[in-house]
C-alpha cells in the first residue's frame, strides 16, 4: 500500500545522497561554457523531456549576468518539428543524435537526463558527443550503470524510483542553475575589473620611450 509519509521520508534520504561537490564540478564545466561561449544542449525523455526543457529555460534565464554574453543552452527535447521527422523518417534512437550532428561542436556540454540510465536515444546523443570532444554530463538513477559508463561527468541520485529520481533531478538542476548563476554574476564582475585596473596601471606606468 502507498504511503505518503514513506515516499517523503524516502526522497529525504535520496536529496541527503546529493553530493556538493558533484553540483560544484558540474557547475564549473558550465561556467566554462560561459567563459568561452559554448552551447550547453539537454535531453531527456518523457519525465526527463520535461526536465530537460526545465533546467535549460532555468539556466537561460537564471544565469544573464548584468553585462555582457549570456550562457547560450538548447533543449534537444523542444522541437516538435525535428524530433517527429527524425522518429519517422530514421528512428526514434536518432531524435537527439541527429540534432547535434547539426549544431553541437567540440566543447559544447551535453546534459543528459534519464531515470533509468538506458534510453538508446540519450545513449547515442552521449557517445556521439564523446566522439566531438564535447563534455557530456549524466543525471541519472540508481540503476542508470550504461549511462554513466558513458558520460564524462555524472550524478547518480539513490533510488530506483522513477518519481523520485524525476524529483530529485529538479533539485539538481535548480542548484546547477543557482550555483552557475553566482559565478558567472562574480566573473562578470571580476574580469572588467581586472582589466580597468590593467589599463590604469598601463596609464601609470612611466613612459620610457623617450628616455
């Protein structure tokens, strides 16, 4: 019999399995995305569809700094158009594969979301981005063991719950969002402050030309 109180207490222990410093190293290949103006690309199905379409519009939006370039990200899962054409006219498999084959390039990140850690479309988008040298990213579930084999970087989250991985891969992607945000806001600071000071110690500097 379902229970309320169990679910929850469950899904406690999964977010208390969350690992910091994963989020922190995830963050950081974003805030390097950033840095040099690469694309960040979700995907997912079903669940991890709707995900994948949450955390890229978060990560757009959240993360503008105050000035300058904006962290550029595109969820695989949001074009009805492509994804219907390729599953009819290739295959299902493909309906990720084959949007990358168009726009990502060495360096993008793939962020790839999936419960079980075995949909052959997310696996091919995967091993295809690993073929580019783009870096690929795995949020996955307990049991998503071909998943991880796969990608580059990945958080695992406890539980072989559909629901609660779904659950527990908004909080990922809100604390990727989040933390992204704070660097991207301090570099944004940081670097024209660097170099107003480079070019004030440029003006200071004596002029030795003429000596």
């Amino acid at each position: 019999m379902f229970s309320v109180e169990r679910y929850l207490n469950e899904y406690v222990r999964v977010l208390s399995h969350i690992d910091p410093g994963a989020i922190e190293r995830l963050s950081q290949l974003l805030l390097n995305a950033w840095r040099n103006n690469r694309t960040v690309f979700c995907c997912g199905n079903g669940g991890s569809a709707a995900s994948a379409c949450h955390v890229a519009a978060d990560l757009t939006k959240l993360t503008t700094p105050a000035r300058g370039r904006r962290l550029r990200v595109v969820a695989l899962t949001e074009s009805i158009a492509s994804i219907s054409a390729i599953a009819n006219d290739i295959s299902y498999d493909d309906i990720f594969v084959e949007q990358l084959r168009t726009y990502a390039a060495p360096n993008d990140v793939l962020v790839a979301f999936s419960t079980s850690g075995r949909s052959p479309n997310v696996l091919r988008a995967v091993e295809y981005a690993n073929t580019i040298a783009a870096v690929t990213v795995a949020v996955t579930g307990q049991e998503g063991v071909v998943l991880r084999g796969l990608a580059q970087h990945t958080v695992s989250l406890h539980s072989t719950s559909v629901q609660q991985v779904e659950d527990a891969t908004m909080v990922i992607g809100h604390l990727l969002c989040l933390r992204t945000k704070e660097l991207i806001a301090h570099e944004s600071i940081e670097v024209p402050f660097r170099q107003r000071a480079a070019v004030l110690s440029d003006l200071r500097a004596p002029d030795r030309s003429a000596m």
